[in-house]
C-alpha cells in the first residue's frame, strides 16, 4: 500500500492541519510537527496533549517518528508524480552519469546511489548483476537514503526500534528485533491510525450514549421530585382546608352560644332596668313594708 493511497488526513498535523513536517511522537502516541507541539507547550503553562488532553508531569523529550517521516515523504514523492502540472515547478532530478547539458533523471539507483536518465538506465534493465540493484522514483537525496553507520540503503523497518535500518543493521545492532519491509512497516502504521481513529469514534459514541442515559436519567429524577412535591403540596392543602373547616365550625358554634347569652343578658338588662325604675318609684314612699311588699326579687347572674 503506498502512501497516496490512504488518507491524507492521517498525515496532517492537528494543530496547524498542514502535512507533517519534522513529525514527532508524544509519550501518549499521537504525532505534532515539531515545532507546533514545541510553541504549544512554549506558551502553555502545562505540557499536555492537543488531542487526548493528557497531562505530562515533565516535559517529555520529543523522538522523532522516522517511520512517519518515511511516509510523509513518500506521500509527497507519490503527489508529485501523479500531477504534470506540479512536477513543472518543482526542480528536475538530473543524470548523474550524462555530461552537460545533463538529460533528465528516470530513475534512482539506491545501491549506486546515482540516478540514470532513460540510456544510462539501460544496464540496470539489462546485467543480472545491475537487476538485482533496488530502482526508485528519481530522488537528490539519494545520500538521505543510506545508513550512515555501513553505507547501506535504508531498506527495511525496525518496529522494535521504530526507526529505518539497513540490512547490516538488522544482523547487529538489531539482532532479534522486530524487522519488517518498508511497505509493511507503511501499511502497519495506516492500519494503526486507523484503528486509532475508529477507536476514538467507539469512544466518542460511547460518552454521547452516556450523556444521553445521565440525561434521561436526571429527567425521570426530575419528574418523580415534582410529583412527590405536588403529592406534600396537595397533603398540606387537604390539612389546611380540613383545619380551616374545623376551626370554622367551632368558631361558628362559639358565636351562636355567644349570641344566645348576649340575647339573655340584654333581656335581663331590661327587666333590671323596669324593676329599678319601679323600685326608685316605690322608694319614694315613707312605709318600708310597703316598699318591700312591692319591690320585685332581683334576679341572680347565672
């Protein structure tokens, strides 16, 4: 699987959402340009990730991702070379073996580290010994290329390591690593961020179907509360209106008592005043037997 051929989403940076450039890798695994993860963590007063959140005590030493740097590079090479248009303005790889004026380069030898114009190609097509050489799109940092330890091309991929060797590297100081081909080590790392990806949509529906559940959770709440506070209100209503009832008829039956004395006295009053009145009369007269036999009993308060 080439480069070009997955999404080029996977190989923009989230912070300045341009291609990587100087990819690097947080502890937590995702990939910044160097430099925008660099003046992120500059002006932060934390160092955390941009993407999952995580916080780092101390700031992490920044490794560059060279796998992913293999695959931003590729991805440019593949660009180019699918537009005319754009292979017009950039600068044309030359024949390392023609004399001025030189023809343009066809392809780029990795074992002769020289790239060959369509004629000079010819020996790499046709001795068995030049076949077996690894041919490319032509390329000028064919030097980029080699291992700097024992000049050999960069050809396979150590996943132990993260880092592109050579065949030497892989019987020395990578014996019993992990080693794999470029294009598995590519199509490993795209299936990675694949995963990756569709993991952070699980978890993305998960949280959403959370929050949804907490929602219509705290909405049933909710509702039995109203409806317990309704059922004390109507319970302190029907209280209310039953003592109200209550008071009022005693208050009722107090008054009706109250009116039937009052009537009494005031009728009494009456009586008092006629029998005083005629007392103050009878009073006049000098003979008290006749005053007495005359005078009506007053009556006696209850």
């Amino acid at each position: 699987m080439s480069a070009a051929g997955s999404s080029e989403e996977q190989f923009l940076c989230s912070i300045c959402l341009e291609v990587f450039s100087e990819p690097v890798s947080t502890p937590c695994g995702h990939n910044f340009c160097k430099r925008c993860i660099s003046q992120a963590w500059d002006s932060s007063r934390i160092c955390s990730c941009p993407l999952c959140e995580e916080v780092f005590s101390i700031r992490p030493q920044l490794k560059t991702n060279t796998l992913l740097s293999e695959m931003v590079s590729q991805l440019k090479l593949e660009k180019s070379s699918r537009s005319m248009d754009e292979l017009i303005h950039l600068k044309e790889v030359q024949c390392d073996v023609c004399s001025e004026p030189k023809l343009k380069a066809v392809k780029s030898c990795l074992v002769c580290l020289s790239s060959f114009c369509e004629s000079h190609l010819q020996p790499h097509l046709s001795a068995p010994r030049l076949k077996r050489h690894q041919l490319m799109e032509p390329v000028d940092d064919l030097e980029d290329r080699m291992c700097p330890t024992h000049d050999r091309p960069l050809m396979i991929y150590c996943s132990t390591d993260q880092k592109t060797i050579c065949v030497v590297c892989s019987v020395r100081e990578h014996k019993n690593h992990t080693i794999v081909s470029l294009e598995e080590a590519l199509e490993q790392t795209v299936a990675e961020n694949q995963r990756l990806v569709e993991q952070r949509r699980l978890k993305v529906q998960e949280i959403t179907a959370a929050l949804e559940l907490s929602e219509r959770e705290a909405q049933r709440e909710t509702q039995q509360m109203v409806k317990v506070f309704s059922d004390i209100m109507e319970s302190v209503q029907r209280c209310l209106d039953h003592h109200t009832k209550v008071m009022e008829q005693s208050l009722s039956k107090h008054k009706e008592r109250a009116q039937a004395l009052i009537q009494q006295l005031q009728q009494e009053m009456c009586e008092l005043e006629k029998s005083s009145t005629e007392a103050q009369q009878l009073s006049l007269s000098t003979d008290p037997l006749h005053f007495l036999q005359r005078c009506p009993a007053l009556p006696l308060l209850a």
